[in-house]
C-alpha cells in the first residue's frame, strides 16, 4: 500500500501521540485526504501484530466498501452485522456499523477506529468512555460540540483542503449563487430551520433549480453532466426529481428509506458514463461516505444556519479530481455559502488544529446584512472569497482589504449570480453570443423577431448591446454553451406561464 507523504507523516503523529499516552484522538482529513487508505493501513498493521481491531462506520452501507478495501490487501476480516455472509467473529479484525453495535457486545479489540466520528452517537460514546483499547477518530468536519471532551488526546492533521486542490488530490469547485430559498421569518427546530419549513418555501423555486442546472451544465461542460442534489426533505427532493424527469433528464431520489440493493445499483449507474442516470437527489444520504468522482456539479438547496458540517461534507462530494475535468460546479440554491463564507474559507486555507469548542464550530451563522453582502459581491454580481484581491468574473480589482491571507489560491475559485460568466469576455465573444441568437431565432418553426434575440442578449450580460460591432452581429453557428443558455430561457419562459 503507498502512503502520501503526510498520510505518512500524520500516521507517525498518532503512533508518537499514543506512545505518549493519548489513547483518544481524532485524526483530521478533509476529502479527498485519503483517510480510508490510512484506516486499511492502520487495521493492516494490527493484523499483522496479531493484535485485534475493531473499526467503526457511522453507516451500514459503508461496511462492504471497507470490506472491499480490506480484501484487496489481502486482510482476513469479519463483518458484525446481521445475516451477513461475512458473520465471522473468531477473526481478528471486524468491521461493525455504529447501527450493528446498538444491541450487541462489543467484541474485544485493542485498537479502535470510528469513522465520521464528528456524529458522537450514544453508543459509541459509551464505547469510548468504557474502553481500555486505544481509540482514533476520523473526520472531515471535527466541529461537534464537545467532541474535545469525548476525544481528550487531542488532533492531528497536517494538510488543508486548498493544498490537497494544489498538489492534484482534490479538483477546484466554481460556486455560484443562484435565486436561494427564501427563509425569512421561518420556524426553527434545534436551531434549524423545520423541515417543513425549508420544503413548502423550496418548492417554489423547483423551476428555477432546473433551468440553472440546464444553463450551467451546457455552459461549462457542453453536455448534461452527472449531478448531485441536496434536498430540504425527502418530499422535496421527489418534487425536484420529478421535475428535472419531466424535462427528459433522468433523476432518482433516495434516502435512508432506500434498500442498500438498490442503493449500489443507483450508484453505480451513476458511476457509468454512459449510463442515462444524471443525477441523484437526497437530503443527508449523500454527503458522507459517498464518491462519485465523474460528478461534476452539486446543487445545495437545503438551507442551513448551523450545520457548517453538513455543508463542508456535501461540498466534498464534488471534489473528486476526475479525467481531465478543470474544475467542478457548485450551485447555491440556498443561500449557504453567504451564511458561512468565512468559516469555509478558513477551514480550507487553514485545517483544523484543536477541537476545543471555539469560532469555527457547528453554531447558528446569522443571516448576512445587505452591508456585509455588499462587501463580498462585485459589482457585476460575482460573490468573492476573503483571499480574492480582484473579481474571478469581470477581473475588477477589489475595494476593501482581504480579510485572511494574500496570494492564495483558494478552492472556492469564484462564485457568480445569475448569467454572469466566469471570464471578461471581448466584443467579439459577445457578438458570437448574439449571433447564435439569431441564428436560433431564424431557424424555429415560428422565427423570433430580432427583439427576441436582443432581449437575450441583455438576460446574459444585464444590457443590451452597445458597441455597432455586437449589435450588427450576423448570424453564427449556436455553440454549446448557447445552446445551454437558450435552453435555460426557454424553461424559465415555460415556468413564468405556468406561475402566471
């Protein structure tokens, strides 16, 4: 098995961690980090010390994919889990979710490991406090409330997100923000926003989500491309599949309601390339434990004013490098990355090093003024990250101070409203863009005045063509980006009728 340089590094920290007495800690990796290959590398080398090992997952569908991990190094293993094929309690190593160990005893180990231990569950509190085993916890967002209480021996952790993105581990990830939900006066439940809440209000904007999704998928990939989606509820979520169904993308909703067959079945469609399965949509299922590195745009629509992990943990699963994909796509659908700007910025740039319950927690984010909005959007609508000097969408230098660091390259690269592009396009690629305008309107079945085309124009850049060299622009050939465009138009059109 080859290690990372600082998978190496951080393996050597635990074991001088442990040497020294710290039988509780929690080993920090954002994704993409590569924790799994260090659990197999950990549980590995109890085996073969003749040491026995019990790893933990926060859910029953990751038990087969550790499984998998450990067959392929060649590790004999048992599965704690009911009618399970693999129920083979005299091995040494045995792999049990949290769900399994609920009503039984605990098999002996002397080494511990709890995946998504961020979760804090009862039972494996209890087996923590009541333990003599060595006990790591791994995590992505070690943000809970008291987790340095539960994992005394501290964290270690030596890489960020934005150096995993630098070195080629991680893909960079374009947010954008789109028309969010609209949350303002709505009840809460432990600080959230209710469910019920969140779905009446997301319904609204169904038809929006769709359209952004056609527009932004055509505009930055040319094509339909694989998708994750983040729903309110599982009501809302079936409302958002049925509607991208009916606009002849095929979408399929599931949540913990789902059977584990199927679930590896929908997964692996949406593995395959070719497969016609584009997207998936769920309210939690999703965010932890699930790689689908061919995904290249998320779409958050379930809005947050606490769980900076649920965020951090959905927005991973877009980051997988894959092929020669230059970057993924994130959709705010909900207003989250305004919410929590600050505090992503600072986990990415900066990692997590003490699990003391300080100011990057999961904590109520208030909603941002229209001052402290201002200052983070350009004035061509682009919203920039704290590192930004200039604006990603128009290269427009920025007013006020960066608040973190200089010359980072950060992983948010930019994240633009509405039509606005990720570049400062020329007269001519605006005459292109009019150009394939008309030549859409020209050939329907019923052709579109030119006013048409000019009002499309001003959909996109926020005004309509001032330069003779734009406004006179002849026909041109619809190039995929427009076409993905005129697509978003036609939808938007469609739901404006259907609302009227």
């Amino acid at each position: 098995m080859q290690l990372r340089p600082y998978q190496s590094t951080d393996l050597a920290s635990l074991g001088q961690g442990i040497m020294r007495g710290n039988h509780r800690q929690v080993f920090y990796g954002s994704t993409g980090y590569g924790k799994g290959t260090c659990i197999v590398s950990m549980l590995a080398g109890a085996y073969r010390k003749g040491k026995a090992a019990l790893f933990i997952v926060d859910r029953i569908t990751l038990v087969d994919d550790m499984s998998k991990r450990l067959d392929a190094e060649g590790i004999p293993h048992g599965v704690i889990q009911a009618d399970h094929w693999r129920n083979q309690p005299y091995q040494r190593i045995q792999i049990a979710s949290a769900q399994s160990l609920e009503s039984r005893k605990l098999p002996e180990a002397s080494l511990i490991l709890v995946d998504e231990c961020h979760a804090l569950r009862a039972r494996v509190i209890e087996i923590i406090q009541n333990t003599n085993a060595v006990v790591v916890g791994f995590t992505a967002t070690p943000f809970t409330k008291g987790l340095g209480k539960v994992f005394d021996g501290g964290i270690i952790g030596s890489t960020t997100t934005n150096q995993l993105v630098k070195d080629g581990h991680l893909s960079p990830v374009r947010i954008f923000a789109a028309k969010e939900i609209n949350m303002k006066g709505a009840k809460t439940v432990a600080g959230e926003w209710s469910s019920a809440e969140a779905t009446k209000r997301g319904i609204v904007i169904i038809g929006d989500v769709v359209s952004n999704w056609v527009k932004m998928t055509y505009e930055h990939y040319g094509k339909p491309e694989k998708t994750l989606v983040f729903s309110a509820s599982i009501k809302h979520g079936e409302a958002l599949a049925s509607e991208f169904r009916s606009l002849g993308y095929r979408f399929e909703q599931v949540s913990a309601n789902t059977p584990a067959k199927n679930m590896r079945e929908l997964a692996a469609e949406l593995a395959d390339d070719s497969s016609d399965l584009l997207g998936l949509v769920s309210v939690e299922k999703l965010a932890k434990g699930f790689d689908a590195p061919n995904v290249k745009i998320g779409i958050g629509c379930r809005p947050y004013r606490k769980s900076l992990s649920g965020i951090i943990q959905a927005l991973g699963r877009t980051m997988r490098t894959y092929k020669d994909t230059p970057y993924k796509i994130w959709i705010d659908q909900c207003g989250n990355m305004a919410r929590f700007m600050d505090d992503i910025a600072d986990v990415f740039e900066h990692g997590v090093t003490s699990l003391r319950d300080g100011h990057i927690a999961d904590k109520v984010h208030k909603e941002p003024t229209k001052k402290e909005k201002k200052d983070i959007t350009c004035s061509c609508g682009a919203i920039l990250m704290p590192w930004d000097t200039k604006c990603h969408t128009c290269g427009k230098e920025r007013k006020r101070p960066m608040a973190m660091v200089e010359n980072v390259a950060g992983i948010v690269e930019e994240v633009g409203i509405a039509a606005k592009r990720n570049k400062v396009e020329t007269a001519k690629d605006k005459a292109a863009w009019l150009g394939a305008f008309r030549t859409y309107a020209a050939l329907r079945d019923r052709p579109y005045k030119d006013g048409w085309c000019m009002h499309a124009y001003k959909e996109r850049y926020g005004e309509f063509p001032r330069d003779p060299a734009i406004r006179n622009a002849p026909m041109g050939p619809i190039f995929h980006e427009a076409e993905g465009f005129i697509k978003h138009l036609a939808i938007k059109r469609a739901h404006e009728r259907k609302r009227a």
